[in-house]
C-alpha cells in the first residue's frame, strides 16, 4: 500500500466539510477509478477512517459535529519525514548531548518511517549537513538546570564568567527567555543583585544551582523593549541609527539579509544599496561592519563611523 496517497486522502478529507464528486477526486489525485477504490478500502476497512459516500453528492468523512478523526499511530509524509530528519539534526546542532537524549524515543519512529520512505539513515545523516560557526559549547547540566528553571519558573544561582575580566561573579536570576543566536545560546534574566533585565551567555554560566524562591516574571512589553530594540544580542534602548552603504559589487546580496525588524533601507542611482539600522550597542555592529572590509562604508552618526575607523587603523597597525 502507498502510505504517501493514503496520507495524501486523509488530509483531502479531513479538510472538507462537504462530499466531494468521485471525479473531483480523481481529478485531484491524478487516480483511476480503481486506484480510488483500492485507498478507500484500506481507509476504511484496516484504518477505519469514517469515509462513507453520499449518492449523486460524493464522498466524505461522516463526523458529527466537533469530532474528529486522525489516522492511528504516527504518521507523516515523504515530505513531512524529510523535515523532520532536518530538525533532528538541527536538534543535534543546537546542543547536542542534552537534545540528542531527550528526543532518542522520537529519532528511533523517525529512522523507522525514514526506511520506509527508502531514505537511508547514511543518506539522510551525511547527504545533509547543518553548518555552525562560532559555536560555543554548553555544560549539558548548566542547560538543563537553566532551562528547568526557565519553565518550572524558580530563581536560579549561577556562578558566571566574565570573559572581559577573566573573573567569576555569583549572581541570584529569574530566567524569562532563552534565545539561540548565532549559534549559541543566551538566557534574557531579572538580576537580582542589578535589579535589572541582563542578557547571559549561557557556555559562561560556571555553576548552576535551583533554589526554591519563585522566579519574577517580567512584563512580556518591558522584556521585548530590553531584548528587541538595539542590534544583535547586545540589548536595550535604542542610542543611534546606523547609516551604511555597500559596495554595487555585494548590494544585491546584502539586500536579501535581514540585519533588524526595524531596518530601513534604498537604492542609490549607482546601484549601491543603503541600509538603516537601529542599535543599543556598538560591539557587535562594529564587528559586523569590519567583516565586509572595504565593500561598506559608515555615513553616520559620526561617533561610530569613528570607532570603525580607529578599528581599522588599530588593525593596519598590525601588519606594519
């Protein structure tokens, strides 16, 4: 039996509210008379889908009002496996020891469908690859503590690296979101000793442990006003839009990127493409900026195209 056309029939019916003229079906599927009849029969016989027919109206699922009917056990498309497949591996990419366990009872159905599908596990394991870049590993424990308290809603005590000072630093939080950004991983937290909505990278996070106090919930606007506003990770109000203009070389490009919700952009008359861009802090801005090299240039405000340019020459200095 072709599982793929009797998945294909639920859904048609499943999704009508009406009988459906025998040729309308036929049409629909590109089936003969026989091939129909053939799916119907399993439909109803071995997977006792309510499929009755209605005479000189058509066929239909026979389901009183607010009930439903969904095919027994788990059941995808070609297609649906495909992307579950990609979303496994994707799984196994985001954080890989923590996810790849919790999602093992599902991955095993998933290579079972696969087969059927005549995918092979090396086809779809090695044909398709899921690509990181500066990806900095977490603790799986300080995941999943992070996470637990996240959702259990429960204060968390972290002890926390500070890269910059090379320092350790205890901190009482109360988890309101956890971001995947760039291929890592960061927790937006109510600092109990700032009293202030802070932004942690969560491979910095030393120590975790899960105390009994009730997290604080922030109000969902004043978390989007801290997380959305500025460019990138770097949260905040807004200091400054960013003026920058590439190069006709790499506009076409840079044109179909999305640097910010709120980005504005147009063209010049040389082909060049403009782009407005709101941020909170420089940091990352400036570094985005640095990796097009000469293909960008800064317009405005002054105080950043400044900071580039000091990058710049501290870097030049470098090769002299």
């Amino acid at each position: 039996m072709d599982f793929e056309r009797i998945y294909a029939l639920h859904k048609f019916f499943s999704n009508r509210r009406y009988p459906v003229p025998l040729n309308d079906i036929l049409n629909e599927f590109e089936f003969s008379k026989n091939t129909f009849n053939i799916a119907r029969n399993y439909l109803c016989d071995v997977l006792g889908a309510p499929l009755k027919n209605r005479k000189g109206e058509g066929y239909f699922y026979d389901l009183k009002s607010g009930e439903t009917y969904e095919l027994p056990g788990l059941w995808f498309s070609a297609k649906e496996i495909v992307s579950l497949a990609l979303l496994e591996q994707l799984s196994e990419t985001l954080q890989p020891e923590v996810v790849k366990q919790l999602l093992h009872p599902v991955s095993k159905r998933l290579h079972q469908l696969l087969a059927k599908q005549h995918i092979s596990q090396h086809d779809w394991q090695h044909r398709i690859k899921v690509a990181t870049q500066w990806q900095r590993l977490c603790e799986p424990d300080h995941f999943i503590n992070v996470s637990h308290a996240l959702l259990t809603r429960q204060q968390l005590e972290i002890d926390y690296w500070q890269w910059q000072t090379d320092s350790t630093e205890t901190r009482i939080i109360s988890p309101q979101r956890l971001v995947y950004y760039r291929d890592n991983w960061y927790l937006d937290a109510w600092c109990h000793k700032r009293q202030a909505l802070r932004t942690f990278s969560v491979d910095a996070i030393c120590r975790s442990k899960q105390i009994a106090n009730t997290a604080e919930d922030i109000d969902s606007e004043q978390l989007n006003a801290h997380v959305t506003p500025g460019y990138g990770i770097f949260a905040g109000q807004v200091q400054g839009i960013a003026q920058l203009k590439f190069s006709k070389a790499i506009s076409k490009r840079v044109s179909r990127e999305n640097w910010h919700p709120d980005q504005q952009s147009h063209w010049t008359d040389l082909g060049e493409y403009q782009l407005s861009v709101p941020y909170s802090d420089t940091r990352e801005l400036t570094r985005d900026i640095l990796r097009f090299g000469s293909d960008i240039e800064v317009l405005s405000p002054e105080s950043l195209r400044e900071q580039v340019k000091q990058e710049l020459e501290k870097t030049l200095k470098k090769y002299f």
